[in-house]
C-alpha cells in the first residue's frame, strides 16, 4: 500500500480532535505515517496519544527550531520527509498553521495544493465546498504527491486500536527558514469551552441579543459547545472579532449550529450553512434564516433560551 | 521604503456565485476589491505616512499590485483613491485558470524585479478563501514571513519590522530584517473614506499594465498549463431546505431539546 503522511496538531500539548480525523481519512487511503514536529519531549507525549485509527507508524521530528521559526522551519522539516518518501499525499488540518505548512510545501515541493476539503477518496478524488457551501466541487491533484488540508467536523473518528512503530530523527532549520525569528508567545486566553472551528455545537448570536450573550454561553457551556456572532456583533464590540461567524470570520461546520437573533445575511451564512443541522430563533418569521434552519422558533431568543435550560438542567 | 500591496478583484458577496467549466463564471458578477485587501492598502499607507510620506518627494513609494482579468483595472482605479501613488495589473489570457502556486509564481516574478522592501497581503480572499498566497509568495522569493499580523511595527533606521500574529492558538510576537511578506488580519486599522480630492487624484495615476512575456515568465509554468490541480466537476450543493418552523408559546423550548435527543445530537 501507498505511503500517505499526516500533519500532527496539538493545542496545550494535546493531540487535536481534528487530527484524529485526518488520521481517519488517510486510514482508507493508504499506509499512514504520522508526523510530529515538536521538541523531543512533546514530541514522545503526543507520540503516546495517537491510540487510535489506522496507523502503521509515527515518525518524530525533532527541534527547538520549530518554537523559534514557525511556519517555515516546519514547511522545511515536512519537505524533507515528503522528498524521502515520496507519499502520494499528506493530509493537513485546515487551521491558520496547518494550511500556512501546506502553502509553504506546496512551492518548496512543486506539489498541488487542496485547502478545506471535506473528503478525499482513495484514488484522490478531493471533495470541496465552496462559496459558503452552495457549490461542490471534485478535483485532483496531477503532481506525484498531493497536499490536501481538511475541515474539522468532515468525518466520524476510527476507534480501531492503532499499533503504530515509531522512529525519530532530529532536525535543524537552515538560514533561509531563519528569517522571522518568535521572539515572544503567549497563549491565546481561552474560556474553558472548545475551539470554534472544531466545535461540534456551536451558539451564535446576532443583533437581536443586543449584546447579553449571558444566557448563550450558559447554554454553550450546557450542551459543551463554542459561542460564536455575526458580524452585527462584533462590530458592536458585544463579543471579540475572533469569534465571528462567516465570509470575513470563521467557517464552521458541527453537528448543531444555533443561531439567536441573527438574520442570515449571505456573508453569514458563507460561514455556516454546511452545518449538519441548524436551529434558528427569531422574532421575525420572515428573516432568511429560517429558509436554511431545520428547526425554525419564532419568538424572542431569551425566552427560548430560558425553557432549553430548564429542560437541559436535571 | 518601496511597499507593494496585493490586492485581488473577487465577486461581490451578493452576488450569486457559480462555476463554469471548473472557473468562476465572473461575467455575471461586479467585481469588487476584496475586502480585507483595505486593511492591507491603509496599513501600507499609514507605515509609508508615519515614516516621511509617500509620493514624489518623500523617500516612499506605495505600490498596488494585482493579478487578474483586465476589468480589475476598474477594481485598482478605484482602490487608489485610497491614496496608494501607482498601480501594476498583471493581466495575460494566459493566467487563465491558474491555481495558487501558480497565482504566487507571477506576483513573485513581479515582486522580485520591483525592489521591494515589504509586500503586504491580505490574510484571505473571499472566492478562493485559501489563505496561502501571502505564504506561498514568501516561500517563492525566500522573504521572511510575517503573517496574520493584527499589529504592525516598522523601524526604518534598523530596517526591521515587528508584527503581532494571532492565531487560534497564541499571540506571538514576530520580528525580521527587510525584506518582508506581510498579511494583514480584518480590523488591523479603520481603513479611511477616499476623499474627493483624491478619487479626482487617482484619475491620473498610472495603471501599468503586465504580461507573462514581460515577467518573463513562459505559459507552461503558470496558468492553466501549470497548474498543479484540476476541477474534475463542481455542481451546485442541493439547496437546504427549510425544516419545522414554530412560534414560541412557552413549550418550544422543550419540543426542541427533544428534536435534539432524537437527532442524537444531545
Ligand atoms: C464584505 C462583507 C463581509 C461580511 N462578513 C460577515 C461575516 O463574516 N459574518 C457575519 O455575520 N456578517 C458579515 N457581514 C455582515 C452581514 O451582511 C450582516 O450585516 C450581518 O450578518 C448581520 O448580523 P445580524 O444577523 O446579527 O444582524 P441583523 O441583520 O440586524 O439581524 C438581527 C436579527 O435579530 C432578530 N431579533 C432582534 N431581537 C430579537 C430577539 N429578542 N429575539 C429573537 N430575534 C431577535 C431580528 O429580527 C433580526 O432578524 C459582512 C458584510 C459585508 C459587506
Ligand atoms: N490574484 C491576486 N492578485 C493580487 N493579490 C492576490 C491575488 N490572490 C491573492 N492575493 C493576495 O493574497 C491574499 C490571500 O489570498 P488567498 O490565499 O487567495 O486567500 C489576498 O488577501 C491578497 O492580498
């Protein structure tokens, strides 16, 4: 079977739930290599928490550089490998480092480049949604190895029990990879509540909460989901800009997406309307959410809000 | 200082999208700036005005630069009004069909030849929303990479650049020499309202016009000759359709929870 390499993520030193998924995919593409860059210690944690899907080995990339350079000390350090394994693709997570890797590798390697697939099958065939989700679009890669980076939220995870061998090498970035040097870091501050983009439920408010986003979080926070807002929100300064949902924010894709008080623009929905199942309120029976919403409530959101968590407290 | 701003024409939000043959079918949408390029264009202008100016007699030039069918030179005659001194449009039949790789091989080819001190992108366009021009484009020149940056600090005596970049997962603070690829994040800045004066400004600047003969670049490593993949089909999604639609009379809340469970999605 063909070699197919996989881009470990991790946040906070854990494995990401999205790289479980690629995993996954590339479990029924090919023999899968998964990849860390990481400086040795975190490198052998993260090698520990790959226990599940089809993976026949781990291979550690070894580095201080990584921390220090970013983006293009991993791109050279991916490149190498690519270059002696000759893989018929590697498969990336679709976040800001995965997909500036992905970038940087495709020039380095001359090989195509996929961004925020949803699928890929095994003779490569890469599915896509574009434009906000209103067209699909197949395509292929012509160049001997593929790079295809993956939403979140596009497969249910393998549980098999992987076996893995591993083997490790150590790596140093060269000059060119030196330019832009980290010279200070800091954790983004997070509230005890998943990453948006990766969410499975995600609780979005617009205008109409005229921003009391109290009552959404606690339903978050119920339902173990991410909040998000429309634009109208965040311009109103009601949530961070960094939570925004649609063209000029956030795509995301879950499982639930709740949308409170919002009407539906077609930039909003650019980053919504794949959701699995989408659950609209408001006060206004005629706003164009409800043409996308599964379940569709007319009425004020604070109220609908109050009886869900009567209903989701014991 | 020499400053070249990447700004791409993409079709207006509004307007309903569609493939043709693998292509943007762009004959039947206004074409519009993209809009996080405006972050881009002001954050150029204000490095360039806090640093002596730009124009004649200033020691700075601010470059927009596009790549794009010939109608974007509507979409750059607009866009400096903004106030940027000249434009360049690489237009050519030929870049037809060209996928990003290929995208970031002309605007490096343009960028080399310029004497470019920094370039400064946007973070995303809204048709490709690919996010990897600005990285591909460092890659291909071998500048230092100072992207997703929500702040901007440049020090001309040094000639260095500081830039804050923000991701999901951390701040981080990013320094480089010149030379320097840059992508800017929304709400950087307020990008500003041309005024009259300079829309009437902007009549007379110059719109250079390119082709791959001038980048000398041959038709075989760009465009859709050399692009490294392929739209096989693309098919619009099957429209949504609109599910239950209820009033609130005091119990909806749980008739949704119970969808919910049903749904096993609680
Ligand atoms: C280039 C460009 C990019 C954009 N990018 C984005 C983007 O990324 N994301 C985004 O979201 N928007 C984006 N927009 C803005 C978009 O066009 C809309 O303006 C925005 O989405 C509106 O937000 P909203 O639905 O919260 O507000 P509104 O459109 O004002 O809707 C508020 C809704 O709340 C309802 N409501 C009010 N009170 C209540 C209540 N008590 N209970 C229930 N319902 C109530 C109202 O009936 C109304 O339907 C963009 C626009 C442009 C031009
Ligand atoms: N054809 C183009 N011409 C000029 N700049 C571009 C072009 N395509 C992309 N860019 C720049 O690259 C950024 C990211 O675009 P993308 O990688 O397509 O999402 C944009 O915000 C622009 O600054």
């Amino acid at each position: 079977m063909k070699e197919i390499l996989v881009f470990v993520e991790a946040t906070d030193g854990k494995l990401t739930k999205a790289t479980h998924e690629l995993v996954t995919h590339a479990g029924g593409i090919g023999s899968v290599t998964a990849l860390i860059c990481a400086t040795s210690e975190s490198a052998n944690e993260l090698a520990q928490q790959i226990t599940q899907g089809k993976v026949t080995n781990i291979h550690l990339i070894t580095s201080n550089d990584f921390a220090d350079y970013s983006v293009p000390a991993y791109a050279e350090a991916v490149a190498q490998e690519m270059n002696k394994r000759k893989p018929i693709a590697i498969l990336f997570t679709s976040s800001i480092l995965g997909k500036e890797i992905a970038a940087r590798l495709a020039i380095i390697t001359h090989s195509g480049i996929i961004t925020d697939a949803s699928g890929v099958d095994p003779e490569l065939n890469i599915t896509q949604s574009i434009f906000g989700g209103s067209e699909t679009v197949i395509s292929q890669i012509s160049t001997e190895s593929a790079i295809i980076t993956l939403r979140p939220n596009s497969i249910t995870p393998d549980l098999t029990r992987a076996i893995p061998s591993i083997s490790s090498e150590s790596f140093r970035a060269s000059d060119e990879n030196k330019l832009a040097k980290v010279v200070a870091s800091e954790p983004v501050a997070k509230a005890n509540r998943p990453e948006l983009s990766g969410a499975r439920i995600v609780v979005s408010g617009g205008r109409g909460t005229d921003g009391n986003f109290t009552p959404l979080e606690e339903i978050a926070d119920l339902l173990g989901g991410a909040v998000g807002a429309s634009r109208a929100a965040t311009d109103a300064g009601w949530y961070p800009h960094s939570f925004q949902v649609g063209q000029t924010g956030k795509t995301v894709s879950p499982d639930l997406y709740i949308a409170l008080g919002i009407s539906g623009a077609i930039q909003h929905r650019a980053g919504m309307q794949t959701s699995k199942t989408i659950v609209a309120v408001n006060n206004d029976p005629e706003a164009s959410i409800f043409e996308i919403a599964d379940f569709g409530i007319v009425g004020d959101l604070f109220s609908v809000l109050e009886q869900v968590k009567k209903e989701l407290t014991p | 200082m020499r400053i070249a701003i990447c700004i791409k024409q993409v079709p207006d939000t509004w307007a309903v999208k569609k493939l043709v043959d693998g292509v943007l079918d762009r004959a039947n949408v206004e074409p519009v700036i993209n809009s996080i390029d405006e972050y881009a264009i002001e954050e150029g202008l204000l490095i360039a005005e806090k640093h002596g100016g730009h124009g004649p007699g200033t020691p700075n030039l601010v470059t927009l630069v596009s790549m794009g069918p010939t109608s974007a030179e509507a979409m750059l005659r607009k866009a400096l009004a903004f106030g940027a001194d000249e434009a360049i449009l690489i237009s050519d039949e030929k870049l037809a069909g060209s996928d990003a790789p290929s995208t970031a091989k002309v605007l490096a080819a343009l960028i080399r030849e310029g004497n470019f001190d920094l370039v400064i992108c946007g973070t995303e366009s809204t048709d490709a929303r690919m996010s990897v021009i600005p990285a591909m484009l460092a890659a291909q020149i071998g500048w230092a990479q100072l992207t997703f940056a929500n702040y901007i600090s440049v020090n001309l005596e040094s000639k260095t650049i500081e830039i804050r970049r923000i991701t999901n997962e951390s701040i981080d603070h990013i320094s480089a020499s010149f030379p320097a690829v840059i992508s800017v994040v929304e709400k950087i800045n307020e990008p500003r309202y041309p005024s009259f004066k300079e829309i009437m400004a902007a009549k007379k600047k110059t719109i250079a016009i390119r082709n791959l003969t001038d980048l000398g670049l041959d038709e075989v490593s760009v465009g859709s000759l050399g692009s490294w993949s392929q739209v096989k089909s693309s098919l619009p999604s099957p429209p949504r359709q609109a599910g239950v639609l209820m009033n609130d009379e005091g119990s909806v809340g749980k008739v949704l929870v119970d969808f919910l469970k049903e749904k096993q999605i609680i």
